[in-house]
C-alpha cells in the first residue's frame, strides 16, 4: 500500500489535524495493535507467573482469615525461620523514640500547646 492513498486532513493554519486512510490499511493497522496487545497480556502472564513465585504460591486460600489458627502459627514460625538470624540486636538507646526523632516529639507538643486556647 502506498503512502499515495493517505488523504491529510488540515485545518486553516495548514496544520495537519486528521487522516483519511483506506480500509484495508485500516484494518491491517488493526491486525497490529491487536497483536501487540496480545503480546502484552503474554507478558503480563508471565510476570504474574513471576508474581506468584515470589510470593511462594500463596493465594487466597492461603490468607490468614481463611487459615485455622494452627495454620496460621506454622505458616508465621516458616515466615520467621526464613529470615537471617545472626544479625546484631540493637541497643535501648538506638531504638528509642528519642534517637528515632529526636526533637520532633517535643516540637509537636509544644506546638499543640501554644494552640489549645
């Protein structure tokens, strides 16, 4: 199909602002987007088969709510066990509120105060 057979649509200004185009160009242009679409939701079932593989193949079935209690704890105790465990624990002072925002919480409750009338 040659470019000959496009009509360009223009308005006043001469900028191109439409296109006529034949059918059977139409439709090939058709053809192509539904292929690449296609294309997308391969790759989209690809990536949620990826998905589930890290999520370790849990599903709904597998959601706490729908787990007895004793599952629950074997399913918690498996999350706990995978992590590492030699890592150094941190001091008091590392976690307290202080070291995390320092002045901030101060702040905050002078700030309040000056606003209660």
């Amino acid at each position: 199909m040659s470019t000959m057979e496009i009509q360009y649509i223009s308005d006043a200004a001469g900028n191109s602002v439409g296109v006529i185009v034949p059918i059977a160009l139409w439709r090939e242009i058709e053809s192509e987007r539904e292929t690449a679409y296609q294309g997308s939701r391969e790759t989209m079932k690809k990536e949620q088969t990826e998905a589930r593989k890290h999520t370790n193949g849990s599903s709904q079935k597998d959601h706490p709510r729908t787990m007895s209690p004793a599952e629950r704890a074997r399913t918690y105790r498996a999350w706990a066990e995978s992590h590492v465990r030699n890592l150094p624990l941190l001091s008091d002072e590392d976690i307290s509120r202080e070291s995390m925002y320092g002045d901030r919480s101060v702040n905050r409750i002078e700030a309040s105060a000056v606003l209660i009338p």
